[in-house]
C-alpha cells in the first residue's frame, strides 16, 4: 500500500488502520499492490482517501474540542474503510493491544459501564457489545487485584520448543525434530539462570506470587526434566505461599501421566491442554501431529490428576477451517467443563497474511472470524463462564480479541497482571522480557533477553548483566516506596 500523510506524522497509526481492512497489506511506494490511501489534517479536519483495486472512497471528520489529530484520523479511516470494503470492526478504531484501557479510564473519571460504552460507541465507533466486554473483564479483574501482592513478583519460565511447528505459529518456538538435541543444553542454561534469580530475589526479601511456565510447549521436555526444573523452583520459593503455580502443558502428543505426576509433585495446580480445534481436518492442515480424540483422552487422564484448574485454548479463524467446524470445537470443549477456556483470534504470520490478498477474501475471512467469536461469547455466557482478560496482537485478522473465560474464581492472576502491567514480572529462559512497572514518573522498563536459544545458552554473560539490571530497578522502586 501507498501511504500519503499530509499536515501530521501519524504514520504508524495509519498503517494500523489500514490493515483492519487490508491484512495483506504492506507499506512501501517501491510496490504498487493497487493499495493506496491518503490521510490528510488541514486545521481541524481529516480527510482520508482510499483507493483499492480501481474503486475510490472518500471521508472527514471534525475533531471535537481537545480532542488529539489521532482521534479525528481514526475516525474518517474507519468510515472509509468500511464504506470501501464492506468490513466494520467491531473494535471500531481502538488499536491498542489493551482494549479495556480506554474502559478503565473512562470508569476512573467517574462514568458508569454504560456510559463508557456509550462514549465509545460515539467516539470509537466501538460497538456496544466489546465495549461491554470490556467492562465485564474489568469487573473480574478487580477481584483479582484484590490479591495482587505490590510488593511481590510473577515468575515466568519459557520452554521454546515444540514437537513441531504449525502453520500459523508466530511465537518464537523450535520443533523437536530440528532442535530436539539441543533440549538438555537449554534445560542446564534455564536452571542455572532459576538458580541465581531466585536466590537473588530471596536475597533481596521480594517475595514471588505466581509462577508460569510457558513455551513453545513445555511438556517437550521429559518428565525427568521438568521435576528437575520445577523442584528447583520449589528449593527458593515457599512453594505452599503461591496463589497459583501454573505449567502451559499445551498439545496433546506431548502429555503423559509420567508427566502429569511430575507437575502434581512439584505442586503445580493449574494446568492447560490445548488442541486449538477439534476438527481432524484443520488439526492435519494446520500440522500439529495428534487427532481430536488424542485431545479428549489426554484431557480425561489430566482430569484423574488433582490439579485445581485445566485450561484449554482454541483458535478461531485457523486456516481453511469453516465456521461450522469451529462451533462445534467450542462446544465440544464446552462440554467437557473445564473451568477456564481461553478463545484466540488467529494473528497471521507474513506468509499467511498473503493468502488475505484480495478483497473478497479479506471480508469473507472477517465475517466468519467475527461469527466465530460472537458465538463463543454467547456459549460461555450461557455456561457460567466470564472474561477475566483481553488483549489483541498486531495482524490478527478484524483487530480482534484473544479472551479469556473462568468459571467461578478460577481465573489466572498471571495473566490479570501481566496484561494489565499490574505487577513485575521476572521472565526466565531464552526470549523473556522482563518488566517492572511503576517506576518514578509511572515509567515501565523491559529487560530483554537473546531470543535464539543458541544464544541465549552461548551468552551467559548477557544473563548476568540483565540480572543485575533487573534486581536494580526491582530495588529502586521498592526504596522509593513506589509500591
């Protein structure tokens, strides 16, 4: 796409914009793939021109008082592009990849839900639906910050590998079959780096909430390994004082009761089994290598282990897979009562952004990604399920939501505060981001490390400074009595 901007600098605002519409869409004048648009700020109007495969639309908008040149912009952007395409985001132009953010303002400064749906609705174009699903996820979240420990931590522990890639992944993962042999090294580097972050944290007297072990797919590793690395976790931190110590166990083909005994020894009590989809055709399409039925043994042999809580992930919007195919995954997820169920709009990789190239499969795709999710809505609504968190990636097909839905008070607190940057979070093993939040002047830092896990076992002077840096701002703001 061709990306005009005159009269502001509000470039990456529009770019985000337009792939609401366009997900194939790339930003170069070098390429001309009949994508154009032109963003225009004279005064307090905005002007936005689209022209996509020879048709044209134009619109304007006048800023309201006080209101910022990105507000007025999304607004004459959005209207052009659903006029241009026929696809209306239900998110309307809210971009960010917190949605409710703009809820929990708008409720701070003393609005009702309603009222903040309502603005939304007026301002955002946000339909009233996610506007109220906002609010709902706020309404959990305030229960679990009624636990959140200021003065404490969440531990995270990555596990990048997996038995093997699927076609949609985007995360930083490595299958067995390519990398598997590199597993005992990265297994060594990880426990020495648990080993001397915990017992700095124990040091220091900061006390750790929550730990989560996450990948990839942790249950790669064998039985052996995983007790090796989570009773080492056990050996610094009160194992009993944890409000949840949670494994993302994930496929199916990984889960063995040797492995199960060993989360459950350690003191694991949460736990996810993910299939993503119960359909076998889009299970092989997609390349993970177990069926459906695989998933529900696996699930009835986690549920003979006394873990508290079993979560299971499904993706809407997978590759190929009809509307009809995901619905009755959700309810044959359903059914089986776990007591959280999480539901992710598919984030397309480039190479899979590209099978969105022309329009009509770009509005085809957006309206049954949008079934998809109304309809898990409704179903968890009907089961005694609420959404307890919400975030959104860059690239996911309409702007949509990955929500999480718990029954009763089951829901991750790691999840709460990592998503809301409620707490600091101390990130373990190759690609952890560590980040602590609340630092003078409200600033957040990120300590990153390497994400090839080549180089973060190679690297082990990088663990070292990163280590020092974060035990630095941890201090800093415990002594500025910033909790």
């Amino acid at each position: 796409m061709r990306l005009e901007l005159r009269g502001h600098g509000e470039r990456y605002l529009c770019e985000t914009l337009a792939l609401l519409f366009f997900p194939a869409a790339g930003f170069s004048d070098a390429v001309d793939d009949g994508l154009y648009a032109r963003a225009t700020l004279q005064e307090d109007t905005v002007s936005i021109t689209l022209r996509a495969h020879g048709r044209v639309v134009a619109a304007e908008e006048l800023l309201h008082p006080g209101e910022t040149a990105g507000e007025g912009i999304g607004r004459a952007f959005f209207r052009a592009g659903w006029a241009l395409t026929g696809i209306k985001p239900p998110w309307g132009t809210l971009t960010g990849i917190r949605p409710a953010k703009k809820v929990r303002q708008l409720m701070d400064a003393g609005l009702t839900a309603e009222e903040a749906a309502h603005r939304l609705l007026r301002d955002c174009y946000t339909e009233p639906a996610k506007a109220m699903l906002c609010a709902g996820v706020l309404e959990s979240e305030e229960r679990a910050l009624a636990r959140l420990n200021r003065k404490g931590v969440s531990i995270y522990l990555g596990i990048p590998f997996c038995p093997t890639r699927c076609s949609y992944c985007s995360f930083v993962s490595h299958s067995v079959e390519k990398e598997g042999r590199f597993i005992p090294s990265y297994v060594e580097a990880l426990m020495e780096e648990t080993r001397a972050t915990l017992a700095a944290l124990r040091e220091a007297e900061i006390p750790v909430q929550t730990v989560y072990m996450g990948g990839g797919t942790p249950t790669t590793l064998t039985a052996e390994q995983l007790h090796g690395l989570l009773k080492l976790v056990g050996e610094y931190v009160d194992i009993g004082s944890l409000d949840e110590f949670t494994v993302e166990a994930g496929r199916p083909d990984t889960i063995t009761a040797e492995k199960l005994q060993a989360l459950i020894e350690c003191g694991v009590d949460r736990i996810s089994v993910n299939p993503q989809t119960t359909d076998n055709d889009t299970l092989l399409r997609i390349g993970r290598t177990h069926t459906a039925e695989e998933f529900f043994d696996c699930y009835h042999l986690a549920r003979t282990f006394p873990f508290q809580v079993i979560n299971v992930d499904l993706i809407a919007g997978l590759p190929g897979e009809p509307v009809a195919a995901f619905h009755k995954s959700l309810h044959d997820v359903i059914d089986l009562a776990p007591e959280n169920l999480t539901v992710h709009a598919l984030s397309l990789k480039r190479a899979a952004r590209l099978e969105y190239k022309d329009m009509e499969r770009t509005s085809r795709g957006a309206r049954d990604i949008f079934d998809m999710l109304e309809e898990a809505a409704a179903a968890t609504a009907e089961n005694n399920y609420h959404p307890y968190y919400l975030y959104r990636q860059r690239n996911t097909l309409g702007n949509l939501e990955n929500v999480g839905y718990a029954r009763g008070e089951t829901q991750c607190l790691y999840n709460v505060y990592i998503m809301g940057e409620y707490q600091d979070i101390v990130a373990l093993g190759a690609g952890g981001v560590s980040k602590v939040v609340g630092l003078p002047g409200g600033r957040i830092e990120r300590v990153f490390h390497n994400k090839h896990f080549h180089e973060y076992i190679a690297d082990r002077e990088k663990l070292a400074i990163n280590r020092e840096k974060l035990l630095h701002l941890l201090k800093l703001k415990r002594s500025a009595n910033l909790l």
